[in-house]
DNA sequence: AATGAATGAGTGTTCATTCAT
DNA sequence: CATGAATGAACACTCATTCAT
C-alpha cells in the first residue's frame, strides 16, 4: 500500500526535504544560521554575506523574507525569546510544593541559561541596543507575565504553608534568579580570563546550581 | 616671557592647561570620548570618525598613539578595569568586622556597578568577543587577585568566628556578589522592557541594594 | 436591439467586466499604471515591482504581456503618441476659413498638452534617450505626415487669400506651436520654482493660450 | 636654490598641475564628469560608479565632497545654473534702444541653449523630478530676479518710445523666449525622429534664430 | 606634533528577471 | 493563464586606515 497518493503538504515536505521550493525551510535555515552569526558578532559586528553564504539559499532571499539586516536580527531575537517562554509555561510547578517547585524553578532556568548560550549573548547584545528592537516585538510583553504569575503563585503558596517570608516582590525575586543564572554564562569569558576559570566546566556548573538553588532558598526562607 | 624651562608632565600640564599641544591631555581627551563611544556602540558599533569628531584633536592623532581602533579600544578596558580594581583596594574591609566587612564588600560592589554603566557595557561587550582584547592587557590577570584576597581574608576570619559557613569559595562568592551587581545594570534595558520597571529607579535601587546585601549576607551564615 | 453574442472583443470586455481572466483588460490595465509610474519616475527611475503592485495581476504577467521593463515601455509610448494623433485627425481644420483654422489648432495643441501632463512628460523622457525607443516604434513615423498636412493646408490656403506670408516652412511652425505650447508643461516646475508662478493656474492658463495664439497669428499675418 | 621661495598658493597651483593634493580640481573634475554622466542618464540612470571611473579619483571621493549621489547631483545643478546667470548679467542690453536689445537678449539666449545642452538636459531631468532639488538650492532663486529686470527694462523703454505694445507681462515674455530657445534643443531627439529633420543642423539653427527673433518682436510690436 | 586629502576593500541593499508549481 | 519563490549582478555608500604637507 506504501504511501497513500499525493498525501497533506506538510507530509510531502518531511518525506522530500530536498524540494527546491520550500519557504519554511528557507526561512527556517536563514534564522538559523542568522542567530549563529548574530550571537557570535553582535549586531554591528554580523556581516549579511556571512550569513548568506552559510545558508542554502542566497543573499537576495534573506532581504526577500525579512527585509533588511535589522529585519533579520528582530526575527531572531522573537524567535529566540519565543523559546525560552514556550518552555517556561510547561514547568507546571504549580503542582509541586512551595519549596519544591522553587528548586525546580530555579534548577529550569540555571539549565536553561546554560545550554542556550546563543540567548544568552543575544539578549546581552540587544542590551547593548538599549533594547530598541526587542520592543517593537508586539508580541513580547504578553509573554513575560507568565513567569512572574508561576514565582507569585509558588510565594503566595509559600508563604502561606510559613515556608517562605512574605516580603519578596515576584519581580525581584525574578531578577535575582535571572542575575544568577544569566551572569556566570554571559560573563564566562571576562571571569575566565580574570581567575583563570570557566564556569561552564562540568563539575563548576553542577556546583553553581546547587549553590544557586541553595542562595535562592535561604533568602526566601523565614 | 619664557615658559619655565621643561619641567615634570604631570605639573606642565596643570600649569598651562591652554598650551596647545599637550600629548597628556590630549591622549586622555581621546580615552574619554573613546570610552563613550565603544560603551554606547560597541566594537563593531563605534566609528573612528565618530570619536575624532568629538575630540579636540584630529584622527590622524587617535592612530598616532593608539595605533589602530582595536589599540584604541584596548586602551579604553585597560582603564575602566584599571579604575575598579584601584578603588577595590582602597576598601580596607580587612579592618571590619566579618559580617560589617561582608556589607561593605556588596555595597561598594553595588554602588560601582550602578554609578559605572560605561564599565558594565564595556564588560558586556568584551565578553561578546570572548574577552580576546582583555586577554592581551599584561597588567590585568595580576589585579584581580586582590578582590580574592579581600573576600578570602573576609571568609576565613568570618568562618573562625562560627559566624559563616566553612564551604564556601572565595571565587564563586565573588561571582555571586557579581552576578547579582552587574545584571540589574547590564539588563536594565530588556528587564524595563519585559516587566516595565527601571532596576536603576532610586527606590528600586535602594531596594535592590538591600535585598543584595541581605541574599549575600543569608548565604554565608551559618 | 439587442447586441449580437459574443461580438468584438471590446463588447465581451464590457458585458463580462467582472470574469476573471481577460486578456485585453488584463493589459490595458497593466499598461495605465505604467503610465503613471514612467511618467513620474523615468524609464530608469521606474520600479517593476511598483507597476505590478499597483495592478490587478502579477508582476510574471507583465513581463507575459511586453517581454520586458522596456518592452512595457515602448507600449506605452506606443499608445500615448497613438492617442494624440488620433485627435489631430478629427480636428477638421479644413473645413474651416486659415486663419481661424489655425486658431483652433493651435487652441487644441495648447489643450492637449496642458491637460496631458503624462505626454508631455514622456516625450521629454524619451528625448533624454535620444528617441531610441520611439524609433523602434514602427508606426510612428507615419502618424506625424498627417500634422504637417493639416498645417500646409492651412498655410497655402492663407497664403493664396493673401492673409498669411508665404516664407514660413509648416514644419518650423509645427516646431513654433509644439514650443509654446509644450514647455509650458514640461518645465513647469522649474519655471515655478524660479518665478514663483505657476503656469498651470487656471487664470495663467487661459492668459498663456490667448498670447500664444496671439504670437503664431502675428507671425504669420502679412 | 633655484625656485623662488613660496610663491602665492594660486601660482603654485598653476604651474605644478600634477600636484597629488589640489582639493579644488578634484572637486572640479568631479564635477565636469558629474555634469557628462547626470546630463547624459538622468539622476536615476546615473551611475556613480561610472562616474568615477572617469574621473582622477576614487569613487570615495566623490562622497568626501559631495556627500552623496544626490548631493552631487545638486552641486552639478548648482554649477551649470550658475553659469547661465552669471553669463546673462554681462549681456548689457539696458545700453542699446528697445529693439535691438530684445533681438540681443533672445539671440543670446538661443545661442546659450543651443551651445549647451548638457544644462538643457539637466533642466529637464530636474523637471522630471518636480524640481525638488533645485528647490534646496539656497542661491537659486535670488539669482533669477536680474533677467526679469533686464526684460522689464526693455519692455518699460519699448512702451515709453511707442515701439512695443504695453500689455505684456516680463515673466510671461520670458516664458515664451525659453519655450522657443529651449524646446528645440531639449527635444531634439524626438523631433528628429517625427519629422527627419535635425533642428541642430546649422542650416536649420540659422533659420531657428531668424524666426524666433522675428516671432518675437513681431509679438511685441505695436 | 598636527592635519586635510585620499583610498581600497568591503557592506547593506536593490534591481529586472526567471523558475517551479 | 496565473503565482509565490528564487536569483545574480549591480548599486549606492561606508569603513578603518594612510599619505603628502
């Protein structure tokens, strides 16, 4: 019986990756490659030939799908942030207890900063742009209010079993554990170079989270 | 008339603050506008023109005695880590208390932070191309063992006292107290723009302070 | 009366104005925006993607249709030299007595060109290409014996009424009217930013066509 | 030794031209190309690089001067208008009686746009853009009030001594000399083409400036 | 010590046109 | 007949750097 004749689209694509006109994948491989370049040169720094000649298609593709350089590093950096959200909201932390669902908080968004050092290093460029691009994503400010909703819903909880003290402000509380987990990925090389330490080593990593996890607990805790 | 015949640099310089060619000054006119224009764009960002223009000298100049614009940026992070690391030493914590010294340690730390934004951009964008301009300052490696020695000496003496914990390292407390100074500054812009709150606000910044201090302070003690 | 089924093309366009594919419609429609868009940006200044957008098919219909940017080009021209010489033909100058025939010639080429602004700034386009498109329109040269024609008539007959001198070469004065009435037109805007005047005013433009009649008759009179 | 020590700045100019750094023939080769190539493609079908090419210097000069294409383009209009007007103030046509000096004045200006096409060729393409650059040229206006002085003046004293008709606006008069003088040179091409007949045939410019002499006192004439 | 003029290699972008469906 | 996707060559412009004075 093989495969039923002329099947859905979005099979055939899987089955013939190799059709000349796809555009998803044309977009898909340009961001790709694009987030590479971005990451690694800043913004400034990140050359379009670079990025076209590591891509499948060419230059003239990438102005085709996003318009211009900035076009470009704005679809990444959506796409990037895109991610990191997407996860967050399945955490389901509300149904651990306080303390625990505050380790597994935590312990998500150390691995997260620790693998993606991509985001990393995109968020701190766009930091260098004084975030001018990240706030013409429309869709960016929604996405955030989830975080913050789950540390709230783990304080309250908290803080009404008296695990937790009841003067922490979820957004600061979100800062701290941001700082702690962004910190020692995007500023590996300056602290490499100054202790002759690189805090993405295995047995380091493993150590900071445990570390981080304990300095986030023990500042909450009554 | 007579100019008093040759005598010190520094003291010719402070005597005739008009004189037109004064290579000191005119070197430190170049690091000044230098420093704002690669902490406000970047490597890849920050135009030679640009910083000739603002300067009271010509670009011939800027590569007269910084030999290129990598040279000139090198110039600019030797001197903004240079500033940190000569206030660090004046602390004199080791005359403190433990716990007293501990607070004095995050709160200068702190305050720098907040006060030097040009430092934290310049540090951020030194770790987007992998520290490989700091690596070459000579002097920079030997400077940063005195911080180290500062919180060491802090450790142990708080550690003999029953007041601190036993397990705690010097480098990875240091890059704590760093994490939690340096990213509400770093990110200040993506952070407003994701939760629409400035981490530099005067209340905010003497909230933060405390809360540092206090996460700190919880983590050490026993 | 009924109209008979399925008659010329014209009439199928017209009684099925909503059908969908229609070939003539499809093309008059391509070749009105492209008016616009030659007239206003020049051949080298016009954009393809422009014209296509502003038109209810696809850009891959234009190049179907003329072959080319310039193939569309030369379409146009085509039919706006068409237009003109249309009209001269039905002016009947014949009929009337010379001098009031020359009256109404010169009456209607000032007409044409102050309200055919797209003409006259094609004309001027092609004369900054040397008429190279216009000669590879092969019915042009023919159209242009019928004015000329029309001016000897008027001429001779003047002349042999004794009311016109009889040294003046009707294609001079074609040359005479075609200036007076043209430039008025084509530099308009400079002429405006110059004088501050727009010759285009309604009360300048009923001015300008007396003198110029006025200036022909004089020249010609005895 | 030889050479007179440091002659004047200008005198150096002239005797070594083949001095490397001379900023202002630079600008003016630039400019005499600029003025060839614009007058021959339009500003859209100008290329700057070509432009270059057929010039002394780089192509990056071309932007140290002139800042742009655009920026170009106007320096080039400002030229060749300078030069007409600058020409028209030493025609002295205020010392000869009425007749003579407006059959001066409209020789003088058939012979100008006869001889230059290059600036009739610019005036159009600027008309073709609405006249927008020539709008930005500061000096441009002012320098348009002398001719219509001139004309006034001869106009005043033709009325005064009963030779010409005393209904006739200067600005209106104006308007028809440049269509006549200027029509014949500016559309040339296309004449040519209609009617085989080249209106820059010297036989034929002969003929030209005759007729439009005479059409014009003809119409100023009582 | 200081400077305006000059430069070559590269940088983001646009264009008319064609292909695969 | 119709269309979105794709393209290579060209385009205006910028950059860090050096030269002649």
């Amino acid at each position: 019986m093989g495969r039923p004749a002329a099947s859905s689209n979005s099979a055939r694509a899987k089955i013939d990756a190799r059709r000349k006109y796809d555009p998803e994948e044309t977009k898909r491989n340009i961001l790709e490659v694009a987030t590479a370049e971005f990451s690694a040169m800043g913004l400034a720094g990140a050359r379009v030939d670079s990025i076209a000649e590591r891509t499948n298609t060419t230059k003239r593709m990438l102005y085709y799908y996003f318009g211009s350089k900035e076009g470009l590093y704005e679809a990444v950096l959506d796409k990037v942030y895109g991610d990191i959200r997407t996860l967050e909201q399945d955490l389901h932390v509300s149904e651990l207890e306080p303390i625990e669902g505050m380790r597994r908080l935590v312990e998500f968004t150390f691995d997260y900063h620790d693998r993606h050092r991509d985001f990393v290093r995109l968020v701190t460029i766009e930091n260098i742009h004084g975030a001018k691009y990240l706030e013409q994503l429309k869709t960016f400010r929604s996405r955030n209010a989830s975080v913050i909703a789950t540390i709230e819903d783990l304080l309250t909880r908290g803080v009404a079993s008296g695990q937790f003290r009841d003067d922490v402000d979820p957004i600061d509380l979100h800062l701290m554990i941001s700082s702690l987990c962004f910190h020692r990925v995007s500023n590996r090389s300056t602290f490499g170079t100054a202790f002759g330490r690189d805090p993405s080593h295995p047995r380091l990593r493993a150590k900071h989270r445990e570390m981080i996890v304990d300095a986030v607990l023990r500042f909450l805790k009554k």
